[in-house]
C-alpha cells in the first residue's frame, strides 16, 4: 500500500548507473574514451551520447562511476576492474579492445580528504562476486563485506520505492518539494546552503591526503605505462555553496595542487569548479549532482569548449593540449 501511494504522490527515480553497468557495457563494445570519476561521471553520459552523434560513432565514451568515491577508490576500480579489460589479449597476443586513446579523471577537492566514513564504497559499489567470495575466504563475514550483500540485495529490490530511497535518500526531497511551501522550501535551501558552505570552506583541512595523492599517482602511471593521455577535470560545484572565502582557500589550493601535479606528470588540467556556465537551477536538491537538464547544458558547454577535442582531434596528446583551462 505504501509503495502505490508513493508512486502516485511522487515522481519515481530511475536506475542510476553503477560499476557493474559500466563494465558490462565495457566488455561487449571498445571505447576511445574513458571517463573514471565520482557519480558525478555519470554526467558524462550526456556528453557521450553527444560525441556518438557528432561522430556518428567514430569516437565513443565509457563513463565508470563510482558513488561516494575518492581517489583511492578510482585507483581500486581501475587496477581491479578496469585493467583486465583494458589489458585483455586474445589467444594471438592481440587486443581484444584496441581502441582506447585517452582518459578522463572526473575529480574535486573532496576526492583528496580521507576515506572515512566512506570505505564502505568499495565493496558496495565496486566488488564483483569473486572479489566478495576472496574476502569472506579470508576474514570470514564482516561489516566490510557485508556491504556487498547490502548492496545488491538492494539492487535486486530497486524496484522498491521503500529500498531505493534506503540507497538514494530520494522521498525527504520529493516530500519538499511536493508539500512545502515556497518559504519553507526557501528556509530549507538556506540552511542546507549554510551546512554546504561550511563543509566547502573547512575542506582545506583535508586536502591532498597522502594516499589519496598516492592513489592519483597510481592512476597516472597505469594510463602512462598504456601511452593513454589523461585529461583531469575539476568537475564544476554548485555556485551557491562557494562562498569567498572557500574559493579562496580550499578552491584554490586544490586548484593549485593539481595544477603543479599536471605541469610534473604532462596531463591537461580543466579547472570547472567555478569556470562553468553552470547556474544554481542546474543542480538537483542534493546540491552535488546536476539535474538532467544541467547534465546537458554542461555537455554543450565542455564540447564547445575545453572538450572539443572529442569531436575536433582525437586523439590528444597531453603535452600539446595547452595550459589549464
């Protein structure tokens, strides 16, 4: 009875993509592109479907997802999920997917901080079923590997409105903007604007942790040892949650830091954070991730610009590719 009543009150979200759905795209086609990130590469898949068509298919995009990752996590997906399909040869010693020429690393400040509490990201979002059962061989059931069974025992009741909201958190924004009034809905935004502000501006106590910084070197190598050029973009942030101050510090710090890695490993640098043409309305409730309609205004903008190479030039060579954006 509840779930009808939710699918008649709200509007019901769609499947979002995950690893898994990546990888089983990457092992029946062969991609030029591959764009590894946060879930915020899944607005990537706006700008794939773009450069299908321009291209008419000459030059394709895989975006691998990754929800609530960091850069530890991008260099566990890529080393262990990743690679065997990169590197995997036929028995004549051939590639079985030849065609990638370049790499996107989609990234942002936070990316750098720890890991905690979010660890948990890895085998929830990332494991496959052996690397579950080699846990459990080794160190039995555990919080740590139960997250896999969590994981895709939700997955396997998506359909639920009740369990999709248990991993999406999707009803409390729907009931808002269902049910309250325009000046609540304007004191919500205030306060969440305030908590993000905050969060953004206490973010330069956290950035470049070293492994994390250690892991970004790992995934540099890995596309430099497989002569994969790599474009590193600072993925843009909602404008209203960068006050001054946080541009001013976290920002631009991790701007900074990024910058100078790029100039010592010869990668181009795309800063977006605050340079897109991106508005407040182009970001969903959650404040972090772009409605569908900002996912296509960010695809129109990065073709026209700093990524027109993917329809103009592929491939890219990093050295030639300019200064930062």
């Amino acid at each position: 009875m509840i779930e009808l009543v939710l699918r008649f009150l709200f509007h019901f979200p769609g499947h979002r993509k995950e690893v898994d759905d990546a990888l089983r795209s990457y092992r029946h086609e062969d991609p030029t592109v591959l764009a590894l990130g946060s879930s915020h590469a899944r607005t990537f898949d706006s700008v794939a479907s773009r450069v299908a068509a321009t291209t008419d298919s000459s030059v394709t995009l895989l975006a691998v997802p990754l929800e609530f990752g960091k850069l530890t996590g991008y260099w566990w997906v890529l080393k262990h999920r990743l690679a065997p399909l990169i590197d995997e040869r036929d028995a004549a010693g051939s590639k079985v997917r030849p065609s990638l020429r370049h790499a996107i690393l989609i990234t942002a400040w936070w990316d750098s901080c720890h890991n905690d509490p979010f660890t948990l990201n890895i085998p929830a979002r990332a494991w496959g079923l052996d690397d579950y059962a080699r846990d459990v061989l080794h160190n039995g059931l555990t919080n740590y590997n139960r997250a896999y069974l969590s994981a895709h025992w939700s997955g396997l009741l998506s359909s639920s409105a009740l369990i999709r909201n248990r991993a999406g958190a999707w009803i409390p924004g729907a009931v808002r903007e269902r049910f309250l009034t325009a000046e609540q809905r304007q004191a919500h935004d205030a306060r969440q604007t305030a908590e993000w502000v905050d969060m953004v501006e206490k973010g330069t106590e956290c950035i470049a942790n070293p492994a994390q910084m250690a892991a970004l070197d790992s995934i540099l190598d890995f596309f430099q040892a497989r002569a994969l050029p790599v474009t590193v973009l600072l993925y843009p942030l909602k404008p209203g949650t960068l006050s001054p101050e946080a541009q001013t510090t976290t920002l631009s710090r991790y701007a900074a830091i990024m910058h100078g890695i790029s100039v010592a490993r010869d990668f181009e640098l795309i800063d977006a954070t605050t340079r897109s043409p991106l508005s407040d309305a182009d970001f969903s409730a959650d404040y972090d991730h772009l409605r569908p309609s900002g996912d296509g205004h960010f695809a129109e903008w990065a073709l026209a610009g700093p990524f027109s190479y993917l329809t103009d030039s592929m491939p890219i060579n990093a050295s030639s590719a300019g200064a930062t954006q």
